[in-house]
C-alpha cells in the first residue's frame, strides 16, 4: 500500500520559486513508484524551474512559460500550484 503525499497547499507568501519547487517535488514522489521512473527527473525539473523564472524576468508570461517547458500532467501540476486554470488541448501542443 503507498503513502498518500499531503497535497501543497500554498499560502500568499510564497514565490514562483517555491509552489514550482513544491508542485514538482510532489510530482517526482509519485512517478517514483511507477515502472520507468527516472531517478535523474527531479534535478531536470529544477533545471526547468530556472528556465521558467528566467522567462518570466525576461516579460514573458508565466503561462506561456510553464507551457513552453512543461508538458502533460507536469504542466497542469505546476499551473495548479500556480494558482492558473489547467492547460487547454492547444497549450499541451507548444
């Protein structure tokens, strides 16, 4: 039987930086158990997590950043967390 991960529940103090940490953490905790995980996955995340905040201080939005890097459940993990609606049929497809 697996241990159920206590969703993140952010509050208004916290950054980008850290509901991405958060949602992508979770994210990796659960692919973990699941046949063909990549144990290298989560420091690729925090590689994308640099990305998306370098795009958003370059003035691109942060939608269309996490919709750039970020694909299928991953991107609506991480949309979630960011407090925006999940990703349409066309988003997925960037």
């Amino acid at each position: 039987m697996t241990k159920r991960i206590p969703d993140y529940v952010p509050n208004e103090d916290d950054n980008l930086h850290t509901r991405l940490v958060h949602a992508l953490t979770r994210y990796d905790r659960q692919q973990e158990t699941r046949k063909g995980y990549n144990p290298y996955a989560l420091g690729i995340y925090m590689q994308t997590i640099k990305r998306i905040e370098y795009n958003t201080t370059q003035g691109i939005d942060l939608r269309v950043a996490l919709c750039k890097h970020l694909s299928g459940r991953l991107l609506d993990c991480a949309l979630k967390a960011c407090g925006l609606p999940k990703a349409t049929r066309e988003e997925s497809r960037y």
